[in-house]
C-alpha cells in the first residue's frame, strides 16, 4: 500500500511541476466556461421581440445575430413611411413567417435603395430586403399594384418566392379594396383597418424538433449550442491532461523504470491502478476549476443546474482522458498519440453535432454519433432541460461502457506490441 501511494505522489509531483500541465489544466476549462454566457439569440429569445412587431433600426446598426432559423429576416427601406406601408409591413408580420427591421429612409430612387439593400444584407443576418419607393398610395391605386413594394433578391431562401407572393397579394387586395371605395382615401383607410382588426390573431411557437417528438423552446437550443462549444473546448483540455499522463507511462517504459517496478513484486493491475486514479483526479480538478468559472463568470442561466452540466462533463472528461493515457500507452510515442487524440477531438467535435444539430444529417450520420462520447452530453443535457428522466443513469451506463471498451482495448493493444 505503501508503494503504491508513493508511486501515485511520484506521478503527481512529476504532473505539477510541468508548466504546460498546469497551463491547460486552469486555463482551458475556465474558458469553455465562457461559451455558456454567449447570446447569439434574437430578441425574441431574450424577451424584448415581439414576433408579430415591425422592429424600428438604424442603417448603420448591427443586428443581433440570430440562431432562430423560424423566421425570415427582412430589411426594409421605408422611403415612403405612410400608414400604408406601416399596414403592409405589419400584415407580413403577422403572419409569424417574417421577422421585419425598418429604417425610415428618404432615398428616392431605385440605384441608392439597392446598394444600401445590398451593403446591410452583407452586414447582417437578414435573409431579404424591400424598398418602399415615396408615394406608396398613389402606386396602390396606379395600373401596378405589384410594383409599388420592390423585392431584393439576396439569398438562394425558398421562403422569398413566399415572401414574393404574400407581398403581391397584399397590394393586390388594397388595389381590390381601393376599387371597391370609389378611390376615396378616407374610405380606403377606414376599410383597410378594419380588415386588418379582423383577422385572427395568429401565436407564433418556435420550437426544434427531434425524432422522439419531443421540443426544445429557441432559448433552449441557444443553451444547448453554448453546452456544445463549451464541451468542445474543454474536450481539448482532457484529451491534452491525458497525453501528459501518457508521457510518464512513456518515459516509464523508455527508461526502464517500469520493469523495475514490475521486479519489486508490484503487480500490472496495481500500476494500471495509479493511472487510473490519476486520470480521475486531474478529470476533477479540471471539473472542480470549470465549476468555479461557472460561479464566478457565468451571469447567464444555461438551461440546466450547473452541477447537472459537472456530472455530464465529468464522465466525458474521463473517458477522453483515460482514451489519451491509453493511445499513449499504445503507441509509445507522445507525437503519434498527440496527432492520432488531435484526430480524434476533430472527429468526435464533427460527429457530436456540437457545432450544428443533427436533425438534418442522414442516418449513418445520427448512427456514427452514438459512438461519441460527447453526443451523449448533449443529449442528456437535452433530456433535462426537456424534464425527462433517466438522463443520469442513461449517462453513468454510457461512461461506464466507454471505459470498460477504452480499457479493455488498451490491455489488448500492449500486448500484442509487446509480442
């Protein structure tokens, strides 16, 4: 027992003293932390957008960027800036399809609209741009209705051919309406108002769907997005704890030092043991430290406890770090483990679906990401933010068979070199 807690002490002290060790040890995780603060939502998910509101902007402003993919973004330049294309502008609202950004603008001629049009599209996250030209009413009630609003088409989005066929409807119905009052502006008004007071209200639910039929609110999927880059990040600080780990297995080995212990009467599984519990104990520093960002940076609720977020982040940090001390292992050579565990991070970041969902990707794709330790982070992230139960022990079999499979696999692997 004795020998067996200084050889630990021994590894400890040999980890500590390196400064790259240490460097990835506290600065890595405190910055994944960092991830869960970010708030690339719109409006609407913090609470100040009103989904069926015509939204009043500068041209020199920049929007928000939006993770709601719901809603087409519109650009408007209102040159004419009536009530009339303040009902035109809000009946494209309403229907809960569009999201609209005003400026009131006095460019009145076609060249300037769409350079501006063109200039803000490339700034920002909109999807299409209008120009309402001046004199909105007299081009309702002229011989072309449909030419009083112009489209800019500047995206490849099926929904402008919607948006092209919404806005051609409207100035038709007004030039109906217009008909039917006899050309009387008062009457014109009156009649459109009061159409427009009697359609049904419409509640817009934006939500993401997933094959079990369950749903994530939009504020959900921003945190789960957060959850994903944070564990991207911190990914690279187990992996890169775990190959310093592998280094002393490696020099052990290199220098003999290892046979030596074995002729001490030490048995494998004791040594094995060492970096076992070494593993376990950088991975809870690492998590420890990660729990500290969260207390003191994070300002920001993330859509789960953060000690539920700790339990998932564990398991993976163990088994990407136990992976690292066994490539290590495996191929006695630090560059070839550091390439092949650089390989293994990009590959597990891709399949994970950490930078993008999966709902889109084709069934090999979802199939592969199973075998991904951190798909299931996410996924269990997903399962509590949903209230589902079972996620914790879902996650503790999972971690439990990643170890067993990494373990075992390690075992194999040095025996067959060492034949």
């Amino acid at each position: 027992m004795n020998g067996f807690l200084t050889m630990l002490q021994f590894n400890l002290k040999l980890l500590l003293r390196n400064k790259g060790f240490l460097c990835i040890l506290v600065i890595l995780p405190l910055f994944s932390v960092l991830m869960l603060n970010l708030q690339l939502g719109t409006e609407m998910e913090t609470g100040n957008f009103d989904p069926h509101s015509v939204q009043e902007t500068d041209i020199g402003k920049r929007l928000p960027m939006s993770m709601d993919h719901h809603q087409l973004g519109i650009m408007v330049i209102d040159a004419d800036q009536s009530w009339l294309a303040d009902f035109i502008l809000q009946q494209l609202a309403d229907s809960g399809t569009y999201r609209i950004y005003r400026f009131r603008s006095d460019i009145d001629n076609m060249e300037d609209a769409a350079a501006e049009a063109t200039a803000y599209v490339n700034r920002n996250t909109v999807g299409a741009a209008m120009y309402i030209p001046p004199g909105l009413e007299e081009n309702i009630r002229g011989s072309k209705p449909v030419d009083a609003v112009y489209l800019f088409k500047t995206s490849d989005d099926g929904r402008m051919t919607l948006l092209q066929e919404s806005l051609q409807a409207t100035t038709t119905s007004l030039a109906a309406l217009n008909t039917a009052t006899a050309g009387k502006p008062d009457a014109f008004r009156e009649l459109a108002e009061d159409m427009a007071a009697k359609r049904p209200e419409k509640e817009l639910h934006a939500f993401i769907s997933n094959n079990d039929n369950n749903a994530l609110t939009d504020v959900q999927a921003n945190n789960k997005s957060n959850i994903g880059y944070a564990l991207a990040i911190v990914s690279i600080a187990f992996l890169s704890t775990g190959i310093f780990i592998g280094s002393i297995a490696v020099d052990e080995r290199q220098n003999l030092i290892f046979t030596r212990i074995l002729l001490t009467g030490t048995h494998i599984a004791s040594y094995t043991s060492i970096k076992l519990i070494l593993s376990m104990l950088v991975t809870l520093i690492q998590v420890v430290i990660m729990g500290i960002g969260i207390l003191l940076f994070v300002k920001v609720d993330f859509g789960l406890p953060s000690w539920h977020f700790l339990y998932f982040v564990f398991g993976a940090g163990l088994i990407f770090n136990l992976l690292s001390v066994v490539i290590s292992a495996i191929f006695n050579n630090l560059l070839s483990a550091s390439y092949f565990c650089f390989f293994v991070f990009t590959v597990s970041s891709l399949l994970s679906g950490l930078y993008f969902p999966l709902e889109s990707v084709g069934e090999l794709w979802k199939r592969a990401a199973l075998l991904m330790p951190a798909h299931w982070v996410v996924r269990c992230c997903e399962m509590v933010m949903l209230g589902q139960s079972g996620a914790y022990s879902t996650f503790l079999l999972i971690v439990s068979g990643f170890i067993v499979i990494i373990l075992s696999t390690g075992y194999l692997g040095i025996k067959v070199r060492q034949k």
